[in-house]
C-alpha cells in the first residue's frame, strides 16, 4: 500500500516550481518545445484575454500594465466594444468513444496498431491549427483526449462551430477504418473569475458522467453556469438530427435582422414554461397528428405580424421538438434540450449582464 500514498514534503523553504513558471525566459528552449514561438511577454493567456479574442491586443496590453479585469471591461464597455460574454470562458472537454473497439478490429485483421497512432496525430495536428484559427487555447491535445479552453464566441463564429469543426476532422481520421470510434464532448460554460478546479470537474463530470453514458455515446453535453446563478444545462446526441437542428436554430436567429430580436426570444423561452402540459398532450398522438397539431398550435400561439420574419426559426424549433421526442419519447427532455438551446441563443445574443 505504501506506493499508492502521496508522497511530498511537509514544509519547503523554497518553492521551486513557482520560481520555475515566474522566471521562465519566452526564449528558453524549454518554453519554445512546450508552446512554440512567443508572440508575447507571456507564454500563456489570462482567462480575460481567451474570452475577449476581438480586442485580444488591447486587453493584452492592459493585462501586462496590471490593470484590474474590471477596469479593463469597463473601459471595453465605454468604448462601445463589450459584449456580455466577454465575462464566460468555454472549457471543453472531448474524448473518444469505443476506441478499445477499433483497436480489436485492427488487431483481427492483422493491421498494426500504428495506424491508428499515425490518424490520431493527423487528427492531433489538425485540431491544433482548428483551435488558434478560432483563437482558443490548447491545454491538451493528446490522441483522442482533448483539453481545450476557448472563447464562447471569436468573429462570426461560436464555439460550436469550432467543435463540429473539430468532431469532423476527428471522423475524416477515422474514415480509414471499418469500424469507427466516435467522439464525445463535454462543454462548461464558466464565468471568468468561477473557481477553476470546480469547473474542470464540471467539464469532466459533462463529459464521462453525461456524454458518454447515453447509449450508443456521440454526444455532447453542455452546461451555462451565469454569474446570476442561473444554470441551463442539456446533452445532445450526435447523429440522430438533433445536433443539427441545435445548430440550425443558433444560425436562423443569428441570421434574423430584425431590431429587437432578444424581445422575441424571451418570449418564445416564456412560452414554453407556459405550455408544456399542452405540448405533452400534442406528443401523445399519432406522428402525423403531432406534427399537424404542433403546427397549428405555434401558429396560433404566434400570429402576430410582426412573428413573420421569425417563421423559419419556429419552423425549426418544431423541428427539434419532434426529433428529440421521436428519439426519447420524453416530452419534458424535448423541452428541456430546446429550451437550453434557446437559453444558448439568448446569452450570445443579450446586451444586458445577468
């Protein structure tokens, strides 16, 4: 038993792993084999300036002046360049499902093991240029296990794109094999200042106690934790349609140029903690019935002129209605999914800090 205790020193005079990471030259060897060339003083981003990827520069500079993280989003916010989720960080979490699977396949047919070591470092590879592309962070990146912080939105795209980008390299790699593993996510949305170690257990809990045991796995898991206190949370498995209607709804409502979009939605959000008892019964039907009466109770519950421009997106949230319970039979994991969905459109969308 003695080998499986800890073993450190109750008291030292000096902490030398501190004084490594503080005295650490950019240009030393050692810091240019583990992150490449320095494109700063630093060799590793504040959570601030991963969250803030538009004004990387500004805040930077800042940082480096030791200016307060408030200060520096109050002066972002009077320069008319702050976004309220300019204050989250994503952490993500992927890892692959049924890789023993593969492996034992290769192993009847004789191929070696190499080969998926040689498609995992392709994958690797591609993963890294994916990530500062986006302007994220690569903590880990190690065959199928990956550690990633990233900005929850960089330019016109948000981070999941950047994980549908990342699940598609990770099947381009694996196409060469007959029997194909997939890749789970698990996603935590944190507030900049949240404790850390409390939200890469989150992010770990997301993804090997949610995602990945779902049957048939493929999923992704994510959760919003508000500084409010509020917590929207969901998990979405990957090739049944569901993901895509997820991701469809995010692009419509994006799309939509209209002046007071996030009125709309908090309404549509409204709606649905109004009406679940309704909708339980529309899902008790026949398939054609339900989708026939779905329609028309969407269309009554919002027929106001000013609803027009928002009809492809209602279209689609009935859409992922339907898919999430024709794969669950769960009227109340349907609403749920598609509610965290909306929750998600809102944060990116709202001008207001909550």
């Amino acid at each position: 038993l003695m080998e499986h205790r800890d073993y450190f020193n109750t008291w030292e005079e000096r902490n030398y792993l501190q004084e490594f990471f503080q005295n650490i030259k950019p240009g030393s060897f050692l810091a240019q084999d583990a992150f490449g060339e320095p494109d700063s003083k630093r060799v590793f981003q504040s959570l601030l300036e991963i969250a803030i990827p538009e004004h990387r520069e500004q805040v930077n500079e800042l940082v480096l002046e030791n200016e307060k993280e408030e200060a520096i989003l109050k002066k972002l916010h009077q320069k008319g360049k702050y976004k309220p989720y300019y204050r989250y960080v994503a952490i993500i979490k992927a890892d692959g499902d049924n890789m023993g699977s593969t492996i034992s396949h290769l192993y009847e047919k004789g191929i070696p093991v190499s080969k998926i070591v040689e498609q995992l470092l392709e994958f690797n590879l591609e993963v890294v240029k994916l990530i500062k592309e986006y302007k994220g962070q690569a903590i880990y990146v190690g065959g199928d296990d990956l550690l990633i912080f990233a900005p929850v939105k960089s330019g016109d795209h948000h981070l999941f794109i950047l994980i549908d980008k990342i699940n598609d390299a990770f099947n381009s790699a694996m196409a060469v094999f007959s029997v194909k593993p997939t890749l789970s996510f698990g996603v935590s949305i944190m507030y900049y200042r949240s404790p850390m170690f409390e939200a890469l257990e989150k992010t770990d809990h997301l993804l090997n106690k949610v995602a990945k045991q779902i049957a048939g796995k493929n999923a992704l898991a994510f959760s919003i934790q508000k500084h409010s206190g509020h917590h929207i949370k969901a998990v979405i498995q990957k090739g049944y349609g569901m993901y895509e209607h997820f991701k469809q709804l995010i692009e419509i409502f994006s799309s939509t140029n209209e002046e007071q979009p996030e009125k709309f939605l908090s309404s549509v959000m409204h709606w649905f903690t109004d009406n679940e008892t309704i909708l339980n019964v529309i899902f008790q039907l026949s398939e054609p019935q339900r989708c026939e009466r779905l329609a028309y109770y969407f269309q009554n519950s919002f027929n106001e002129a000013g609803h027009k421009v928002y009809q492809p997106f209602m279209k689609c949230i009935q859409a992922m209605l339907l898919n999430v319970f024709k794969h669950t039979g769960s009227t109340r994991e349907a609403i749920q999914i598609t509610y965290a969905t909306l929750r998600f459109i809102h944060f990116l969308n709202t001008k207001n800090d909550e």
